[in-house]
C-alpha cells in the first residue's frame, strides 16, 4: 500500500509541473517571446492544455471573474498541496 502512495505522490508532483510548465508558457506565448505558428511550440502548447484543461476548466468554472487574471492554476496548486500533505500525514503513518 505504501508503494501505491509513493506513485500517487510522484504523479503529484508531475502533475504539478506540467502545471507550472503550463503557466510559463502562457506567459511566453502572450508576450510573443515564442510563436505559437512553430509547430513544435504548437504542439507542446497543445499537450500542456490537454492535460491541464479538464482540472482547470472546472475551477475557472467556480472562481469568480477577476478581470482578466485567472487564478485557477494558484487554486489548483493549493489543491495539490493539500491532498499531498494528508497522504504524507494522515494516511501514510496509518498504512502498515
């Protein structure tokens, strides 16, 4: 069961990463730093949004509007930290 735990939090911590890979690169890509018209940027840029969306969408979904600012990313990591620190503290010690 513990091995079981260790996957769940190391696909966590990916997960998180895609996340803040994802945040970077919207970042780039809206201050034309890279062009999304080079199909490898496309393409990445593509992939970071599919494994993203379906966890964002329904947090933007929730969130009021903040003029333009979107918040879900910071939502979503607080998330992430949280389900990561009840493993480590409460279920984790209980598992024999």
């Amino acid at each position: 069961m513990r091995a079981v735990l260790e996957v769940i939090l190391v696909i966590l911590q990916i997960y998180w990463w895609v996340v803040l890979a994802m945040i970077i690169m919207s970042w780039l890509i809206s201050f034309n730093v890279i062009n999304t018209r080079n199909q490898f940027v496309a393409a990445v840029w593509r992939i970071l949004n599919q494994l993203t969306e379906p966890v964002l969408r329904p947090i933007r979904n929730v969130m009021p509007n903040f003029s333009g600012l979107d918040i879900s990313p910071i939502i979503l990591f607080l998330i992430i930290f949280f389900v990561e620190r009840v493993i480590i503290y409460y279920i984790y010690p209980n598992v024999f």
